[in-house]
C-alpha cells in the first residue's frame, strides 16, 4: 500500500495530500450545506440530486440568498466553467452533471467559461495552440451532457475578449497585488498575467447584468479549489454596484490510486479514467489501478469484509455512477459484511463507466456538428 502524505494544498492550480473538508470550510469561510437550504431547494425542484443528498456538494455561499431571490420572481443564471488544459475525465463530469440538473430543474440559462488564458498563463509548456485545441475538444464533452443550446452560451477568454475584459479591468482596478499574493501565495516569481487572472474569472458572474442593464443574481457550482477566485472578487462585486455571486461547493472525485487529491489528466492519465477511453482501457484502469478497500485474500475479507469508506470504486459509484440510494446502501453493506468481492465491485463499476462512456462518446461525436449553437456571439 502507498504511503498517503499527510501534507495537502488546496489551490485553483493544485490539490494534493489528504482533503479535508470539514478544514476548508472553516479555512474558506464558506458555509456547510444543511436541512433547511436542501429543503428550500427541494421545495422548488421537487426532488432532491443525489449529490446533494450524499453531501458530494456540501458547502455554499449565499444559497438562501439566491433561493429569497428566486422566491421573489428574480431568477438566477449559472456560471461555471472549465479550464481547458487536456483531455476530460470523470472527475470533471460531477460538477458539470448537477449544473444541468440545475439548469433543467430552475429552467436557468448557463453561462459556461473556457478559460483559455489561464492555462495558457500558468502552465509552462502550455502554448495558445495547445489551449485552443483543448477549448474545443472539451467543448465537445460539456455538449455531450445534453445542456439546452438554446439556454447555453458557451464564452472564451481569448475569443470574447471584447465581451469579458471591459468587466474585468473593473475588477482588477478594485484588487490589490497584496491581496492576491495572500489569497494564492505568489510571489514576484509570478508573471503579471498570473496576477491579473482573478479579474477573468470574476467577470462572468456580472456579463448577464451588464447585458441586460440590471441585476440578475448568479449562482456558481464549482469544485471548492477554484472558491479563493470568488473570494478575493467578493467585496468587489458590491463596489461596483452588483450582486455578489451564491456559490455551492463540490468534493473531488479520487484519483484511481487512493481517496487524496483529486483526479488529473493533465500529466498524469494513468491515474485518471477519460471520456475518450476505451471499453477495455476502462477495464484495465479498474482493475490494475483502482485502490481497494478490501482484504488481502479473498477468506480474510469473507471474514472481515471491506472498506467503502476508502475504496476507489466505490466512492466513483457513490459520486457518480450509482443514483440510486437503495443500490448504494445494498453495495456498502454487502461489502462491508463481505459478501460482495473487491474484483465484483470493481465489475460493477466497469459496466456502469463502460455504459456512460458508449452514450457519452456517441453523443460527443454529434457535438461535433453544434458547437456553433452554443457559441457567444
């Protein structure tokens, strides 16, 4: 077994060592999700998401807000987006899987960033060239999830420059270098490009009110690294005479090796499952690299049974792959009482994966040919 580090970082550009949230949360200053927002949130989507209900998106800020704003017939749009730096994997999905939800269950349109530049910025080896083929071939997996083209503009930072920046330079003239240095931990080793990047990233939760000469409120689901971005902008928002965007928090999807960090396909692949992969490199993945919560022999775990808590394919059934609440419980207790193997449970998962991806890629394909409805333009 690895020995896991004990030492983690939470930042927009890396998670690394053991997550724990009940730290963020104090750390971040953000809010635990609880009874009474879910129930709000039930009450006008009639269901609950199964993420919510598992705590995959646990924290928040200002949800009731944007749910008082809702009540009052002032509805919000959403804002997320993704940082085109490689190939998707699973744990891009999560979040991107309960923005629909969101999108189909508040009729809400959605305002989707790429943010090219910053990978750009940030990434040494990184080219324009490289960012602007990632744009696109990510652009294909966010069509493929099925979010209404109509509802949908999709935003590039290098493309809609003249759209984003005049927002942006607003906010850049609101926050100082000091305050960035401290949210992120730069240093004059940064490039200025690097410095500027939060004012990018801050403007979207405003572009619908500028274009509509009012205040709409703007809801933002996001993985709880990229919160420091919307934290320094917050006080800003306010300054410049807009709403301060509600945000709901998201966990990281493990990588296959063990329940630290957070999955990455951007140099490490092996450790991540993609969109684009095969039926049989699933397979592989599965069963030569997910981390087991079980025995060493199959007679000790008969006898002691598993761990769900710490076992890889489990937690991607739990986050991802297994909607169903019954199921689930079925799983967890036929694992820990032994009855269910680690090499069934990863079967299991490798059909659901492999069921995902056969839709998913077909779809992407199609999205090929309607990239240009959900282009801002």
């Amino acid at each position: 077994m690895k020995k896991e580090s004990t030492k983690s970082s939470v930042t927009p550009w890396e998670v690394k060592g053991r997550i724990d949230y009940d730290r963020l949360i104090e750390e971040f200053g953000v809010e635990r999700l609880n009874s009474f927002t879910l129930d709000r949130i039930k009450k006008h989507a009639k269901e609950l998401h199964f993420m919510l209900k598992r705590k995959i998106f646990f924290a928040h800020r200002d949800l009731n807000w944007v749910l008082d704003e809702y009540e009052k017939g002032n509805h919000f749009f959403i804002y997320t987006g993704r940082g085109p730096s490689g190939p998707i994997h699973l744990g891009h999905l999560g979040t991107w899987i309960f923005t629909k939800w969101l999108q189909d269950k508040f009729n809400a349109e959605l305002w989707f960033q790429f943010t090219d530049d910053e990978k750009f910025l940030f990434k040494q080896n990184m080219s324009m060239e490289d960012a602007e083929k990632w744009t696109y071939e990510n652009m294909l997996d966010v069509i493929a999830l099925g979010f209404d083209p109509k509802k949908t503009h999709f935003i590039v930072d290098t493309k809609n420059a003249d759209l984003i920046y005049p927002v942006a330079l607003k906010f850049a003239k609101k926050i100082n270098f000091s305050t960035v240095k401290a949210a992120f931990g730069m240093s004059n080793e940064n490039n200025i490009g690097q410095i500027f990047y939060t004012s990018m990233q801050a403007a979207p939760a405003v572009i619908p009110s500028v274009l509509k000469k009012k205040n709409i409120p703007c809801l933002i689901p996001l993985a709880i690294d990229q919160d420091p971005h919307f934290r320094v902008a917050r006080d800003v928002y306010m300054k410049l005479g807009y709403y301060k965007p509600a945000i709901i928090h998201g966990m990281f999807l493990p990588p296959l090796s063990g329940v630290s960090g957070k999955m990455d396909s951007s140099g490490d692949q092996i450790n991540s499952i993609l969109t684009t992969d095969s039926p049989k490199e699933v397979e592989m993945k599965i069963k030569k690299y997910a981390f087991s919560g079980g025995q060493a022999t199959i007679e000790e775990h008969r006898k002691k049974g598993g761990n769900p808590d710490i076992d890889v394919s489990f937690q991607y059934l739990r986050m991802l792959f297994e909607p169903d609440d019954e199921k689930l419980a079925k799983l967890e207790k036929d694992y820990r009482s032994g009855k269910l193997l680690t090499s069934e449970l990863k079967e299991i998962l490798i059909k659901k994966i492999n069921d995902f991806l056969k839709d998913h890629q077909a779809k992407r394909k199609l999205a090929e040919k309607q990239i240009d409805k959900f282009l801002y333009k």
